[in-house]
C-alpha cells in the first residue's frame, strides 16, 4: 500500500479594494499580505516530500504556488480543474442595499441555494477538483503533491469527501486564506482529511474574497 498526501492550498489575500466578487475575472493578484501568507505556507511545507506542484491559472493562485514549487526546485503547472467556482455575480458587490441584490432582476439567481442557482453546480466541482487530486496523487505518488485553489472549491469538494451534503452557509466555511487542506490516500482511497492554517488569526481574519 501506497501512501501519498494531496495539500490543497488556499491563495493568500487578494488586493481588492473596491470589495467585488472577482471570481475568475483576470487582474486579481496577491496583496501584500496575501504575499507574506504565501511565504507562511511555504514555510510550513518546509522539508516535506512535495513532488509536484498544480495551480489554477488564475494570478493570484500562481503567486501563492510559486514560492512554494521555488523551495521545491519544482515547476508550477496549471489545472483548469482547480479555478475558481463560476458565480454570474463576478464583478459586482453582493448586498440588499447596495450591492447585485439591490436589482430585482437578480433575484431570480438565489432562488436555489442547494444547486446553487447562481453559479456552477457544487456537485460538478467536486467532481472536478477531485479529478484533479487524483492525477495529483498518481504523479506524487509515495509523496506529497500541493494543489493551490479557491475557498468553495476546496470546501465543497472537502465536504464530499466527508460524505457531507454539499450546500451550506459560505460564513461557516473552514477554509481560511492561505489554509492546507490535505487528504491523506492509501493507494487510490482517502482515508483521512486533515487541516491547518499556516497564516494563522491573518488568515481566518479575512475570509472574504475567492
């Protein structure tokens, strides 16, 4: 039996001042402080046996993977699996008074919170990003492989993993910035999930953004 961890690596802080929902939407990259989150969880794989290192393509996963592969002396490579969750919302702020909700014309995209009505199904992206791992796993094999994502998708796919349903109120998510959600295979099964958050209260602080 094959032993292999698959870490799940939440971005770091995104600079963001006007507070939209950017989703997949190019140009959204590291702040400062998401930075130095990156160089924590760096810090934190520090001497493990990392074999291979995957990104979604967007900036701000980029930048907190490649610090990671560096220490490494790995290449980063990009899986479209582990973007960001499609959300029509992208580009507005999410509010009643002030935000997206403030249109009666979107109403009709939270209608289902279960699917959910306003983005891509959770059942389809935890369908993908385990797909992801699974490929990660083979090629680490033995070792650990690290996989830098977004908050639901880590979540949802977490939550599957668990036998959990996949609906669920986004403040309760524990996924924080920066966060390592690793799922620990036995040949091809996972058999445990662990968790820790290499940027600690910073992290948890800041749970907003994608």
């Amino acid at each position: 039996m094959t032993q292999t961890l698959v870490n799940l690596v939440r971005h770091g802080e995104v600079d963001n001042p006007t507070g939209v929902l950017y989703g997949r939407l190019p140009g959204f990259r590291l702040s400062a402080a998401g930075e130095a989150m990156a160089r924590a969880v760096t810090d934190a794989l520090a001497g493990r046996d990392v074999r291979v290192v995957v990104s979604s393509p967007l900036e701000r996963a980029v930048q907190t993977a490649t610090p990671i592969a560096e220490q490494f002396g790995l290449e980063v490579s990009l899986d479209d699996r582990l973007i960001e969750s499609a959300n029509v919302f992208e580009g507005k702020t999410f509010g009643v008074g002030d935000g997206a909700l403030r249109h009666p014309g979107n109403w009709r995209h939270i209608r289902n919170p279960f699917r959910p009505s306003w983005g891509e199904p959770y059942a389809e992206v935890a369908a993908r990003v385990l797909a992801a791992c699974a490929d990660a796993r083979r090629a680490a094999a033995g070792g650990e492989a690290v996989l830098v994502s977004h908050q639901l998708p880590i979540w949802v796919t977490r939550r599957a993993v668990e036998g959990r349903r996949l609906w669920h109120r986004p403040d309760r998510r524990e996924c924080a910035l920066a966060s390592v959600t690793t799922f620990v295979y036995d040949d091809d099964r996972i058999v445990d999930v662990r968790y820790a958050e290499p940027a600690g209260s910073a992290g948890r602080s800041r749970v907003g953004g994608a």
